[in-house]
C-alpha cells in the first residue's frame, strides 16, 4: 500500500484516546465487521463519497488498515472500484451513502455489470426501526440495485454483517464476475455486539477455487481440433485478462502456431509486433478461417451478435454458461476458467501437431500479417496528416507513438476514442481500459485514479472526448491527492460528435445541430485550479512534446497534466459514419 494509504489520524486528541480506552475488545460494531470482512476477501482500498450512514464503515477501516479514498461523485467511486479490480484481479469496492449516493453510483455499477466485473457496492439505508418511514435519503435501493447486479441484498442483523459481506463477495464471483450490492441499515451498522455473536467467515475459507476447466472430453475434443486446423484464429476476449489466464493464453497462441485477435481488457495480452498478434485482419481471418474459438467475449454488438462469422467450425469458451451458444449455433461450447482451459487444450494437444499443419499456419499467418502491414498502410496518410485542425486520427496515432510498456491507455469518449482503437496498440496485459458493453461516456477519471492506484510505477493516459472530460474531471483533484496522477489527453471537438454525425446524416444541417454542441473550453485552464499542469495544443506538430511536457510534469510534480487537443469537427470514424453500435 503507498504511503496514500489508510489515512490515519495525523495527531492523537484526548478524545481518541479516550475512545480507544473505552473500547471493549469483546464488542464489535457493524461498521467494524464491514471491514473486517472486507479484509478477509483481500480489499485494500474502498471507493466512496460520505455520508451519515456509512461513517462506522470508516472507522472499521482504520482499524483494519484499509485505505479510504473519498472523491466528490459517487459514480467516480464506483468506476474507480470497477478499474480497481479489473487491474487487481480482486474484489473492488465502492461504499455510498443512502438515497442519492447509491443513485450517483448506478452508472458506475451498471457498466461493471455489463463487464462482468467483480465489484461490491455496499450502501447505507435507515434505521429498521424507521423502516418504511420515509426517513431521509430512504430508498427501495435493494430494488433499483437487482437488475444491475448478480445479487443485492439487505443486511438485516449486526450478527450477519460480516457473513453477508462474505455472501456477496463470493456472488460476485459466481460465473462471469460481475458486481454485488448491499444493503447496511444505519442502526444495523452502528449496533455494538459481543464478538463471540458475530459470524465471522474465516479468510481463505469460504470461497471455492473458480478455475474448473471445463469438461475433459470436450477439452480433448478442442484439442483434436486445433491440431487438425489449417487455418484456426482464436479471439481472446476481456475474460481472459479478467480471470488471468493470459500466460495460458499466449502459451496456446505459441505453442500450436494460432494467429490471436483481442478485444476489450483482452488488447495488450500480446505487444504489437509479436509474429502471435492480429489486429487489423479480423474481417478477413474469420471469413478465411476453417476454425475460430472465441474465448471469454459473448456475441454482443461488438461481434454483430456473431452472425457474420462463417466458418466450419465454431468453438466458443466463457466462463458463464448462459453466454455459450446465446445469439447465433456453435459447433462446441466449453464452460469454464479461461486460462485453465487454454492451459489444458495445450497440454492435450501437445506434441500432435504434425509438420504440415503448423507450415500450413505459418503461411496463414504470413498471408494476414501482409493484409495487415496493408491495412496499416493504408492507414498511414491519415495518421501523419498534419491537417489544421487537427485530424483526430493524427492524435491517436501520436498516442500511440508515446506509450511505453508501463502506459495504462483509457479511452473514454465517442468518436475519438473509437478511432484510437484504430491505433493505439497497448504493450502489455492490462494496459487498455475501456468502458465495455455499456459504453459509458464519464468512466475515464475513476477508472485513471484507480489504475494509479493499483500500479503506482505505471503511467496512465486516459484518452477523453470533450463531452466525457466534462462528466467526471473534478476527480482528477482527487487523484492527485491521493497521489495518483495522470496524463489526460482531450480530443476537442466542442461537441458530441458521434452523435451529432448520425444526427446530420439523418436531419441535414440545419436540424442535425442540435442537443449535441459543447462550447469552446480551454480546459488546460481547469488543473491549474490545484496546482496541475496544461496545454492547449492547436497544431499537428505540437501533440508530441505537449504529451512529452505533461510526462515530465507528473513524473516531477506528482500532479495531473491536461493536454487539450483541438480536433476537426468534421472528421470522424469508419465505425461512426457506418452506425455500426447501433446495428
Ligand atoms: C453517459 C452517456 N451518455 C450519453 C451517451 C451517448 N453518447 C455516445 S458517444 C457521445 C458523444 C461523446 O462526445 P465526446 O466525449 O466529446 O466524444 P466525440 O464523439 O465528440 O469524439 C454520446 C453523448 C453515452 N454513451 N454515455
Ligand atoms: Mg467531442
């Protein structure tokens, strides 16, 4: 834990050492239990913004050690514990008060939903005894909270506290993870009770191991499959990043000569460059392939809800048994812990491929990475253009330019963030961060925070459009003071562009203009405002030593950077002019 962690009480008052004094060691209050459970299950760091209701759950924290980070919007909170267990491998944890600070944080917990992220929102709520009441900031959040999580509960006695945290836990990570939330009434958190009354799950001891891998006929099957494939190509997806079975994984892509695309958390499990790594050749390798497995990503949008693939046979692989075969027929369906599963298909096939098959790979492989060396080629004049303004594509090209194996890249905005998936090739695991399914503009900040947090010797650049900086930037305060700096890029079109081009499209001109235009803002004034660093940046030759600037300043300052980047309204994505999210 950095030196941020468990902000501890500077100075020790007569008051505090009154209170320890007073102490019993044989009770213990709901807040403290919270955090007692909590610990067992490896949190480190919870994610909240204050309120009357959860204050116990503090000072429980204080005593375990857990470190309390406190931003000014709840739905900051929740995305900061969704990165933070995406770039963890933990549970994430977000505590909001009653009412409006559960509702702040719906965003946050519905984006880790739709990407199955392991996150325990716990709330406050009133008294039981004013149950129903209509006390302040009392709300059904146990209703609202159902259908954006695997399980939402309320705590209803001090005894259980520690147990339903457990319970929770243990939900979130049935399947696919995904988030959990619960409720604590007030009197139920602040209840004292005698240690030996409370249930107390033991750490380590009451969570299954989640690495099954799968059923062993079909891992033979899978492996006979491979091994007779002439032109197999795997997709590994954000399961394979969120479960870490990415050694697995690259092993496999190695180790029987598969050419591996990647999408979501799955980008960066391989560097750009490596012979294994595919990126620009999708379209074409799934329409040529005689077997495609897809690994830990459902047929959602991103896919064209699988009906464009085409292919002899079709394997599919995730750790959640209700997304195998959803939306369109596959040949086999394996349900189970991606790296163990990978790891025991390469273990069974091993040794079987026979010398025909892997050069006829090899020149499967050699004839995509031309269509890609192609397609990037093609790429080229858009990416160097020195147009003014700015091409967005030239911004994402010179982002890219700029990582380095330890950059965390996030993306959060619409259109210019869509092209920087054109370019930005992350360098490692972990080190590409998006919103997932949900598509929601304002996780950037939180997500920023939270990746600095988890990897305090790795860089973070977060990538925003204009309209998503505005939605959650006052955190960026936060994360400063917490020690957790970064680089935020903005790609600056004074609008809500990918909305605003289907709008155009549809309405002409004159119509399409509206709901959809942002003013002109210098945000490079706005990190000033507490001591950070920033730039506005109006022609193509300046990106590159504005983002070598902002480097420089958070390296030496341990504050943000903002490089405010003016962008041609006018230009925008394949994927934008084509629609293609909505379809
Ligand atoms: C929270 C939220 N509200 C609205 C949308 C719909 N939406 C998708 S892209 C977009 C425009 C985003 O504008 P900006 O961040 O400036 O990026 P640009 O498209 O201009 O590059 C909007 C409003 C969304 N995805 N999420
Ligand atoms: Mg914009």
């Amino acid at each position: 834990m950095s030196d941020a962690a468990a902000k501890k009480p500077a100075t020790t008052t007569a008051e505090d050492t009154l209170r320890e004094k007073s102490r019993d060691a044989n009770v213990i209050s709901g807040g403290h239990l919270v955090a007692k459970a909590l610990k067992a299950e490896g949190v480190d760091t919870i994610f909240t913004l204050c309120g009357g209701h959860i204050i116990d759950i503090y000072d429980g924290c204080l005593d375990e050690g857990i470190r309390i980070v406190d931003v000014r919007h709840e739905q900051t909170a929740a995305h900061a514990a969704d990165g933070y267990a995406r770039q963890t491998g933990k549970l994430g944890c977000v505590v909001t008060t009653a009412g409006p600070g559960c509702t702040n944080a719906v965003t946050g917990i519905a984006t880790a939903f739709r990407s199955e992220s392991p996150v325990l929102h716990i709330g406050g709520q009133s008294a039981l005894n004013q149950w129903k009441m209509g006390g302040l900031q009392d709300l059904n959040h146990v209703g609202l909270m159902q259908s954006i999580t695997k399980f939402a509960s309320t705590v209803m006695s001090t005894e259980r506290v520690a147990d339903m945290v457990s319970m929770a836990a243990r939900e979130c990570f049935a399947g696919a993870p995904g988030p959990a939330y619960l409720e604590i009434p007030r009197d139920v958190l602040d209840r004292e009770i005698d240690v030996s009354r409370a249930v107390l799950p033991k750490p380590g001891h009451y969570r299954a191991s989640t690495k099954s891998a799968g059923d062993p006929r079909d891992i033979e099957r899978l492996a006979d499959i491979l091994v007779n494939a002439e032109r197999p190509a795997i997709l590994m997806g954000q399961q394979v990043w969120t479960a870490r079975g990415h050694e697995e994984a690259i092993a496999l892509l190695r180790g029987l000569d598969i050419p591996g695309y990647f999408n979501g958390a799955g980008r960066g499990l391989l560097p750009p460059g490596d012979p294994h790594h595919f990126d620009r050749t999708r379209t074409m390798a799934f329409s040529k392939a005689d077997v495609i497995v897809i690994v830990g990503t459902p047929f959602d949008f991103r896919m064209g809800y699988g009906k464009r693939i085409n292919v002899p046979c079709l394997v599919q692989i995730d750790m959640d048994y209700k997304t195998v075969g959803k939306n369109r027929d596959i040949d086999l369906g394996i349900v189970g812990d991606p790296g163990a599963v990978l790891g025991a298909v390469l273990q069974a096939a091993s040794g079987r491929l026979k010398n025909d098959k892997r050069q006829m790979r090899q020149q499967w492989m050699r004839d995509l990475t031309k269509a890609e060396d192609a397609a990037l080629e093609k790429l080229m004049p858009i990416f160097k253009s020195d147009q003014s303004p700015i091409h967005p594509y030239r911004v994402a090209y010179e982002i890219n330019e700029f990582l380095t194996e330890d950059t965390i890249y996030i993306g959060d905005g619409g259109d210019v963030v869509t092209i920087s998936a054109q370019a930005v090739r992350p360098r490692g695991p972990g080190n590409w961060m998006d919103p997932g399914a949900l598509g929601s503009l304002g996780v950037g900040t939180g997500f920023s925070m939270a990746a600095k947090l988890a990897h305090p010797h790795k860089e973070v650049l977060c990538y925003y459009g204009d309209g998503a900086f505005g939605m959650t930037s006052f955190d960026m305060e936060t994360a400063d003071r917490f020690g957790a700096p970064y680089i935020a890029v903005i790609g600056n079109n004074s609008a809500m562009n990918q909305i605003r081009y289907g709008q155009m499209a549809k309405y002409g001109p004159q119509r399409g203009n509206v709901g959809n235009k942002l003013g002109d803002m210098e945000f490079s004034y706005f990190p000033k405002m507490w001591g950070g660093h920033g730039e506005e940046v109006r022609e193509a030759s300046q990106i590159a030593p504005a983002l070598r600037r902002a480097r420089e300043f958070v390296q030496t300052n341990g504050k943000s950077a903002v490089i405010n980047v003016w962008v041609d309204p006018n230009e925008y994505a394949p994927g934008t002019k084509n629609q293609t999210m909505y379809k």
